[in-house]
C-alpha cells in the first residue's frame, strides 16, 4: 500500500460516516482484550505504564519481575533512592523514570490513595493524558478521555475517523466522533489494530475488517 497521500479527500468521504456503528466489529473483535503490560493490580500497572514511555510493553514485561521482587508496593518503593532503580529499569529516561515512579510511591503513601480521575492521574510527573486512559480504562473507571498512543495516531488518520498530529486534539476529535460508553474500548481496539493490521508500511488492508469504511483503503483502490 503506498502512503496515505489525500488527507481533505479521506476525510469527505468519512465525514458521512456513523463511526459507533463502523466501529462496532472493531469493538466486537477486541472485546475483553487485556492491556499487554502483564500487571497484577494498580501499582504494578502504574509503574509498568510510566516505564514504558518511550519503550516497550515487551522489555516493561521482561524488566517487571525483578523491580517488583525488589519493591513490591508503593511503601517499598517510596523508600528507594532513584540510583537503585537504575539497573532494573535500564532504556531511554531511566533516570527520569526512576524519579517519576518514586515520586508517584510517595504522593500515594502520603495521601493513602490513588486519584481515580484523570485531573488527578495527571499531577504526577510521568504522566501524561495517555497514561491516565490506560491506567483508567484498564482499571474499569468511569472514562473521561480516549488512549491516544502511536499507533492512534496513524491508524485514525488513515480511517479518517480523526485527522490531527497532535495528540490532544485528535483524543478531542475521536471524543466527538464515539460515545462516551465506547471509549476505553475504543481506545484499546484502535491501539491493537495498529499493532497487528495497520502496520507502518505494508499494512494488511485487505484483511482488515475495517476496510468496508476506511479512507485509506479506499484512496488505494
């Protein structure tokens, strides 16, 4: 498939369409589908989420065992110095990450709570609006935005359901577009389909379910 090359001509042609009902096999397919990150509850899931910045869900869950066998809580970890984290979360940002986590540990143990609202989930350092969804979606609280990762960011544009190269504003865009009941589902279903069909070159558009609507598919055809 040749490079999407027709932004305005994609999103005409899905200006009409109904994105609930276009997205519902997507949903259908994705339904009940786990974060990859192998967490075991909230704190695993927090840490593991800021660790994965700029990584990968795979070398986040090779890294994991041996940084919770170290500090298996937020009590443990809050304790840490940042250099003693270095070796067990070794990638791009460790130092930063190692701060940001302790950090969280501490605002946790200080309050006794975790924010279960995106304003909250944001104040922490390392974690931005992306980070809140997923931890919120994976969590099953009441959802106050869309995961916007990478591959949000290529698969909508080439749908047409969203346009924008900003983050923020393409989560806005999918906010208007999908309704509220849909969108950690939605969230989730749109990451795993850039993940294993819409790839970054050669995607797989003939076998993907959602060529019947998708912009891109048919610019190509």
């Amino acid at each position: 498939m040749a490079k999407l090359t027709n932004k305005k001509k994609i999103t005409k042609q899905s200006a009409v369409v109904d994105w609930n009902t276009a997205l519902r096999p997507l949903l259908k397919r994705y339904r009940g589908r786990k974060h990859p990150l192998e967490y075991q509850n909230a704190y695993q899931l927090i840490v593991m989420i800021v660790l994965s910045a700029r990584s990968s869900d795979a070398i986040v869950n090779k890294q994991a065992p041996a940084l919770f066998t170290a500090y298996p809580d937020f009590k443990s970890l809050s304790k840490a110095d940042p250099e003693s984290l270095y070796p067990l979360i070794k990638g791009p940002g460790y130092r930063h990450k190692a701060e940001y986590i302790i950090g969280i540990a501490k605002d946790v143990v200080d309050t006794g709570t975790i924010p279960e609202d995106i304003d909250g989930l944001t104040q922490w350092k390392g974690f931005g609006r992306k980070s809140a969804n997923v931890y919120m979606s994976q969590m099953g609280l009441k959802a106050e935005g869309i995961i916007v990762d990478l591959h949000t960011l290529r698969v909508t544009p080439r749908l047409g359901i969203a346009t924008s190269d900003d983050p923020k504003k393409l989560e806005t865009e999918l906010m208007e577009k999908i309704d509220r009941k849909h969108w950690h589902q939605a969230g989730m279903a749109l990451t795993f389909l850039g993940r294993e069909t819409c790839r970054p070159t050669d995607p797989h558009c003939d076998d993907c379910l959602m060529n019947p609507v998708c912009g891109y598919f048919k610019e190509q055809k």
